[in-house]
C-alpha cells in the first residue's frame, strides 16, 4: 500500500502537534522552515524523526537532518 502525500502531510502535523501543540498549520507553507516557523528546538526535533521513522519505516540517518527543513522536504523523503 502507498501512502499519499496527504497521509504522510496529516502523519507529520500529528507529531508536529505533540512537540507544538499551539502551532497553527493552516498558515503553514510546503516551502518553510518548520524548525524556525515553530520554534522547535533540537531535542524536539530529534523526536519529530523518531516519528517519522516510527510512522514510516524509514531510516533517517543524523547526516540527512539538514534536508529535512520544510514540509516538502519530509513528505519527498518519506514519499520515496
């Protein structure tokens, strides 16, 4: 079974809402920051790739945290 983008989408602002239960994703664009938008720390997340990974099956190793930015970052690399 695939995952669309919207369950992957739905997937991270489910986790996002555990680190930042306050954030508000409608104003959110594919194309910003999500540490910076959210003001999430490393510790916090840390805990987002866990879930990703958790979520997914998907092994993200320390070397490509820094792609993982945006949205779109996370959902062309769950998606792939």
């Amino acid at each position: 079974m695939t995952t669309t983008e919207t369950q992957i989408k739905e997937t991270i602002f489910n986790l996002l809402r555990k680190i930042a239960p306050e954030a508000d994703f409608e104003n959110l664009q594919e194309d910003e920051d999500i540490r910076a938008k959210f003001d999430i720390d490393s510790f916090d997340f840390l805990n987002l790739m866990i879930g990703l990974n958790e979520a997914f099956g998907v092994e993200i190793p320390e070397t490509d945290y820094g792609k993982l930015v945006t949205l779109k970052d996370m959902i062309r690399y769950v998606n792939v």
